[in-house]
C-alpha cells in the first residue's frame, strides 16, 4: 500500500450556525426558516477534513478559543484523523460562521474570526518547518496573509507544493503571490480579480507563468497551466441540496490527489466528483463523502 501523502492546512476552524429557509429575508424582513444545524466549519478545517477522508496524513494549523465550541472542534479533529498539535488554544472565542441556504441550495456567509486571528507568523512558519515528510501546504483568506505567507515561504524552502484558495476574496499581497504554485479562486473570486467574468480570454491570462483552477459550480473547473493552456474539468449533474464547503470540498480533494502523483487534469476530476456529491447533502464538513464512498469515485 502506498504511504499517504503529508498535508499542513494553515487556516482557519469555526463552528458553523445554519438556518435553512425557502427565501431568505431582505433588509427589514422577518421570516420563518425550516431548520437550524451547527456543524464543524472554517474553510481550513474543512479542507483538512476533507484531505483526511481522501487518505491523506493531515495537521491543522491555526487557533481555536478555549471554549466549548473550540472543545468541540477538537474532539473533531480527533474523530476525524487530523492531527491538531499545531493548533493554538487563544483567549480569544473560536471563529463562527452564520450561514443562510435557500431552497435553491445556494448560501450567504457572514464570518466572525475571533481565535482564528490569534496566531502569527512564527507560529506558522515552524510547524510548517517541522511536519515530517511534507507534501503540500494549503492556505485560504480566513487567516491573516502574512501568517499564510510564512507557512509558504517555509514550506517552499522543503520543496513542498503550495496551493491558496483566495476566499472569501481579498486583494492578494505580491508576496504571497509569489510563493503560491496553485491558486484556485471560485469563479465570483476570478472577477474580483480581474474586473471581468472567466471567458476563454480572461482565464487564458490569469497569473502566467503560475498554475491556477477556477472552480465554477455546477459547470465544473477550468485548469489554467503556466503557459496559459486552459483544459475544461466536467463535472456531474447532481439535484443541489446545499453548496456550502463544496469549494473546501474541491480543494482538499484536489491537494490529496496531487500529493498523491496525479497529473493536474485527473486530480481535478477526481476533486469536480467529490465536490458534486458534497452539494447534494446539507453542511460543509458533514456534507463530505467517507472514505468507502470516495474509493468508488476513484
């Protein structure tokens, strides 16, 4: 049996609070939902879970409160095969994320970091120095840039892969740029980016010289090689029940598959199947398929 690959996620870990609801409201308006869930959350848990049910020998690195939420989410952790010794225990409470779905699936997200800001640079950059056997290093925009620029700058000095996943959107440092091999924006943050929708054109020159994925939901992904080559990933026709985490889901995948030695078009296929089973659940982290569901998509 192959040895599984070694993934640090450098991000973030948050309880998830959701209401489900035919139409969401508008401003000043009050209406009755269907249900409300909590779940374990935060783009760079999820994505760690989701490297971990792949196969892949994952550590989470970030904070969490020393509360009942950040207890909770270690249990997780635990439950779920993702080593947490690198994750810090802050005063400050565990992140949340107050999450919308409407009846069509798709969501709206309003973030609140709290621990998920309480850990530096220097934190990052010697757990990603000290992880034996290195493979990749995932980051996302729910930790501050310059941690995440750390964790990269030490992960490229092992000649581990780096891959960033811009969300929720903001504008990239030059130098975070420069130490990202893969970016993988969703096709709102490719916009944010460039001022323009993903066309043949736009996508063609995205970040050259550099590889990237833009994920656009139900119509698949498109890979972006460094000379500009764009290869359209499909993906399967699902009914959407709930899109939240499928990005996360995407990416996790993707990392596991390339740590794993698939070139870049089969590992995205593979990330595309996962992801589109992940839609047709509710939730991010309990939306994600088990390790006997993902072996027959393989």
């Amino acid at each position: 049996m192959a040895k599984a690959p070694v993934i640090a996620v450098v991000g973030s870990a948050s309880m998830d609070l959701t209401c489900y609801a035919d139409v969401l409201p508008q401003a000043g308006q009050t209406l009755y939902g269907n249900q409300f869930t909590t779940g374990f959350g935060g783009k760079g848990a999820n994505q760690a879970v989701m490297a971990a049910l792949a196969g892949a020998n994952v550590y989470m690195v970030g904070s969490i409160g020393n509360d009942l939420f950040g207890k909770s989410l270690e249990e997780n952790f635990k439950n779920r095969k993702v080593n947490s010794e690198h994750i810090k225990i802050s005063d400050l409470p565990t992140g949340v994320a107050h999450i919308w779905v409407d009846a069509q699936g798709q969501n709206r997200i309003l973030i609140v970091p709290g621990a998920n800001h309480d850990f530096n640079e220097s934190h990052a950059a010697q757990a990603v120095a000290s992880i034996p056997e290195l493979s990749i290093v995932l980051g996302q925009c729910e930790v501050p840039q310059s941690v995440t620029t750390a964790a990269f700058v030490a992960a490229k000095k092992r000649g581990a892969i780096t891959i960033f996943n811009p969300a929720p959107y903001q504008v990239l440092s030059p130098d975070l740029l420069s130490v990202t091999d893969w970016l993988i924006p969703n096709e709102v943050e490719f916009e944010e980016f460039v001022g323009a929708a993903p066309t043949s054109e736009s996508l063609s020159q995205f970040r050259p010289g550099k590889n990237s994925i833009v994920t656009l939901g139900d119509k698949g992904a498109v890979l972006i090689s460094e000379d500009g080559a764009l290869t359209s990933i499909a993906t399967t026709k699902v009914q959407a029940v709930d899109s939240t985490g499928a990005g996360d889901c995407f990416i996790g995948s993707f990392s596991f598959a390339i740590a794993s030695g698939l070139d870049a078009k089969s590992a995205a296929e593979f990330a595309c199947r996962i992801a589109a089973l992940s839609v047709t659940r509710k939730g991010a982290q309990s939306s994600y398929p088990t390790a006997a569901e993902i072996s027959t998509l393989s």
